[in-house]
C-alpha cells in the first residue's frame, strides 16, 4: 500500500532515469507559465502527439495571456478544433479574463490561487505550481496513479476521489517534508542538468508522468526491464502486472443514433450553430437529427425545410465517442434548390448557408463530423452511383 511503502526510495531513480530519458517536448524547452498551463489543459484526454501541432499553433496565434483573454469566441473555438471537449478552452479564456484583471496579467504563483482559477483543478495548479514555479506540490493524474498503485501494490480502485486525495497527501509530504526537494540539500545537487537542479519538484512531477506514459504503461503491458524501480517494485515481485492499478469500470456509454445532413445550395452549403449550453455548445455543426432516418424520411424532411432536392447520396456510417454518449450515424448528401438564399450567412429553419470551399477553414465543426465534413466542398449530382438517386 502506498501508505507503508518507504516512498522516499523511489526519488533518486526517478530523477536519474528522467535526465537520460525526458522526452523534448514543444512546452518542456521553455516552461513558462502560460504555456505550461496551455500544454497541460491541451494533454487532459488527448495523446502528446497529437497535442503538439495544436500547441505549436495556439502559441504562434495567442503568445500570451493577454492575447487568449482578448481572443473573439470563434477564433477560440477554431484553434482548439479536433481537440474536442471544448469546455476546456472556454475555462482557460475565463481564467485569462480573470488574471488579468486581477493577477497582473501573470499566472499567480501560489498553488491555492491557481486552484481558484477557472478549469484549473488538483492537478493543473499542482503542474503549473510545480513545472513553471518550482512549488513542491503533487501534481497527481492517471499515469502517477498507475505507476504508484504499481510500484507499492496498492490494490484501492485509483477511480475513487479519496485516493486521489490520499496520494496527493503523501506526496506532499514527501516533497516538502523531507526537504529533498529544496536546491540547498547537497546530496541531491549532482544531477547535471540545469533545469533540474533548480528545479526539483518540476522535475520530480513530470518523471512520475513520463515513467507512465512512457515505461509503466496501461494495460498490463509495462516495460519493466526499461524501469529505474525494478528492483523494488511490488507489484512486479508479487506478479500482480496484470491486475494493477484496480479502476471501478466506468458507466457504459448512450447510445445515441444521429443522421447528418449535407446540405448543398450550389456552392453553399448549410451549417448551424448548436445552443450556448450543453454538449458541444456554441460550435457549428451539420445539420443532424436524432434517430436513424431513412432516404425517404430524410426527402421529407428537407422538403418540410423548405428546400427542394434535386440530388441525394447516402454516405458511409461514422460514429462518434464522447465521454459518456456514442453517437452512431448515418449521413446523407444533398442537393437542393432554395429561393431566395443568395448571401453568406443568411439563415433559414436556424441554419446558415455559407460558402462551401472555405465553410471548414472559417468555422469550428466539432471532430464528431469529421466523416461527414469532408463532404462539404464535393458537388454532388455531377456523377451518379449506386447509392446516389434523383429526388
Ligand atoms: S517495475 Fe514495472 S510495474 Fe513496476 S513501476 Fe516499473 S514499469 Fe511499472
């Protein structure tokens, strides 16, 4: 159990192995603030990899705290595109507003004030407290949980907050307690790399995370031969690779079936804003309905909007996970004729005709219609096949 496992045993192989190992990541070469704290949000349900080309770009458009707080919502929304959970970028604009206007524009230093800040949970204030300020505070998330269940055989299910919570205790006691994570202890200063010297406690926090996501993986498939804890590790002695970290199954997913419509008016095609609350709030969409509609209900459906359609083309299934619903969906192409509808943005039946070659460049369609948004720009009733029908 971690409670009764000498944990200040696993510091010194921890940091070894990190200075050789530490990955060269976009937001480790230059830790500020800001930018731990953007690379951290952007890291919560999203892979490194994929987060990397979105950082880069976010930090060429919004260098600053200044620049997110002023960002128009749209421009926001377009930037965190394909990243989903769009909540997480709304936070941060709040928090941005709020440091400005009453942190002098700087990420306070204090882990109880970053926890005051919009979005920003145990976690974040512990990364940010901890990576760009050298506070000994945890920053504790699913890879330290893996890899400290691992190494001390905990079996408690790392789902529950209490646990969270407990971890978090211990290892604040052991980074303030003992003090070995202070510059002035001697013992611990011949470590060569710079950062890490002046920074322990940064230091420390990201190796917990990098040994997770990096060696002590999920799935019962760590790479123990490549660990600096092999020799102690409890849960590799007692053979219990496979049945560590214990996770309280999560609640299974809705199932929810959706049809999507692309709907072309010559070289326009419909999009709509979804409500200011709720799933995907305030993004544009393609116009869906809920239940899985069939090609004559979806001709009627759009007659009832008013248009008439010359062309339609069933297009191939696609389904989308969120967190706690699955969206399966079918699509349909297709052509109409409308009166009336000749400029950019003008809205009927709540949608928005836009200009079909530039619709994905211009507005944020949530990666839920990645399938169906590649259709956006393709004229339709040029070439017939199959699945393709007059109306
Ligand atoms: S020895 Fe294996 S199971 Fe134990 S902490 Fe290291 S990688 Fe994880």
């Amino acid at each position: 159990m971690i409670k009764d496992f000498e944990l200040e045993k696993i510091v010194e192989p921890l940091l070894g192995w990190f200075i050789e190992n530490a990955r060269i990541l976009p937001w480790r070469t230059e830790p500020t603030p800001y930018r731990v704290w953007v690379s951290e949000i952007m890291l919560q349900q999203t892979r490194v990899e994929a987060v990397k080309p979105y950082f880069e770009r976010f930090m060429r458009v919004l260098p600053g705290i200044k620049d997110l707080a002023e960002c128009p919502e749209d421009e926001l929304l377009k930037l965190w595109e394909g990243l989903g959970y769009y909540n997480r970028v709304r936070n941060m604009q709040k928090a941005a507003i709020e440091v400005m206007e009453n942190h002098g524009g700087e990420l306070p230093a204090d882990y109880g004030k970053l926890l005051g800040l919009k979005g920003i949970g145990s976690y974040t204030a512990g990364a940010v407290a901890s990576i760009a300020y050298g506070i000994p505070v945890p920053a504790v998330d699913g890879n330290v949980l893996r890899v400290l269940t691992r190494v001390t055989a905990d079996d408690t299910d790392i789902m529950r907050q209490s646990f969270r919570t407990e971890t978090e205790r211990v290892l604040a006691a052991l980074m303030c307690e003992n003090g070995i994570f202070f510059p002035k202890n001697k013992d611990i200063l011949k470590w060569k790399e710079k950062v890490y010297r002046e920074n322990l406690p940064g230091a420390f926090n990201q190796a917990l995370m990098e040994l997770g996501a990096t060696v002590c993986l999920p799935n019962g498939a760590p790479l123990c031969e490549k660990c600096p804890w092999q020799e102690f590790c409890r849960a590799r002695e007692e053979g219990l690779l496979d049945s560590l970290p214990v996770k309280a199954k999560a609640k299974e997913r809705k199932i929810e079936k959706r049809t999507v419509l692309i709907i072309r008016d010559g070289d326009k095609v419909a999009i709509h804003k979804r409500p200011e609350k709720g799933l995907l709030a305030g993004l544009y969409e393609l116009p869906n309905v809920e239940g899985e509609l069939q090609q004559e209900e979806v001709l009627s459906l759009v007659k009832e909007m008013n248009f008439r359609p010359i062309h339609i083309r069933k297009l191939e299934a696609a389904k989308h996970v969120f967190s706690h619903i699955e969206w399966q969906m079918t699509g349909y192409a297709i052509r109409v004729e409308e009166e009336g509808f000749e400029e950019d943005g003008e809205e009927n039946h709540q949608l928005i005709f836009v200009d079909a070659e530039h619709a994905k460049e211009r507005y944020a369609i949530p990666s839920a219609f990645a399938a169906y948004a590649e259709y956006m720009n393709i004229k339709l009733g040029v070439k017939k096949d199959k699945e393709e029908a007059d109306a």
